[in-house]
C-alpha cells in the first residue's frame, strides 16, 4: 500500500460521505453558503461535522479528525506508515458504513 495514495483517497471519501450526510440531513444554513461560494471549503465540511456529531453522534468527529489527519500528515505532508493510515483508516470505513445505512 502507498500510504500517501491511501491517505488522500481515505480522506476524500470521507469528505464525500459528510457532504452526503449534511444534504441527507438538510443542514439548510450551511448548503446555502456552498451554494453561494460554488463549492464546499473546510469551514463548512467543519460545520456540518460538528452539526452532524451533534445529531447522530460524536464518532462523527472521530471518523472526521482522523481523516483530517490522513489528509494532512499523510497525503500533504507524507510523515504517515502504513500502520498510521491503517488505524486511521477503521475510524473512515466506520463513517462509510454508517453513512451509507442512514441515507440508505
């Protein structure tokens, strides 16, 4: 396994499934600012994850700062082994599962 590919490619799906968790769960205020920027930034993914651990439960923000960490010591900065991305990643796979039984 590439750690670095691995990293970013663990990320990015969890950057999907919290976009698709905050339309699911109409969070309004925050769609409203992505609409009117034409994209989603880190302020609202970070607001819709705190809104979203809020609702259905903090393994929200785990599943979210462990991406976050992939994201940024493992893709960007490339300091992550494959058994820092593998640890991370159960907390990613948890928020997939999970996404994919709430939205259905």
């Amino acid at each position: 396994m590439d750690p670095v590919q691995a990293s970013e490619k663990l990320y990015k799906a969890c950057d999907e499934a919290i976009k698709a968790l905050a339309i699911h769960h109409g969070l309004s205020e925050i769609l409203a600012r992505v609409e009117e920027r034409g994209r989603w930034t880190v302020t609202e993914l970070e607001k819709a994850v705190e809104t979203l651990s809020d609702r259905i439960g903090e393994w929200v923000l785990a599943s979210w700062d462990a991406a976050w960490a992939l994201h940024v010591w493992g893709f960007h900065e490339a300091r992550l082994d494959n058994e820092a991305v593998r640890r991370r990643a159960e907390r990613v796979r948890r928020l997939i599962a999970e996404s994919g039984r709430i939205i259905g």
